[in-house]
C-alpha cells in the first residue's frame, strides 16, 4: 500500500511540473535551461514512477 502511495504522489507532482513546463513555453520569451531543468525532473518522476510500478507486478 505505500508504495502505491507514493506513486500516486510521484504522479501528482509529475503533473505539477508538466504545467509548469506548458506555463513557461507559453511565455514569450521562455528561460529555455529552465524548461530543460522541468523536463529533467519529469523524466525523473517518471521512471521513478515505472521503477515502483515494476515492483508491484
């Protein structure tokens, strides 16, 4: 049960940086090593997120 936890936590703040990366592209002059830094993070979340989800099958 934890674990699914935190893969549902993961995957809210996997959510909350896809807005923030949708929220600075639309900015018109967007800090691109920001947006790679937001990415970066997502990427993280993510495989973090798989990684868990191989564990529970």
């Amino acid at each position: 049960m934890a674990v699914e936890a935190r893969i549902r936590e993961l995957g809210s703040r996997h959510e909350s940086l896809e807005n923030a990366i949708q929220e600075e592209m639309r900015r018109p002059a967007y800090d691109d090593m920001k947006l790679k830094e937001l990415k970066r993070q997502k990427l993280k979340l993510k495989e973090e997120m798989e990684s868990l989800r191989t564990r529970l099958h």
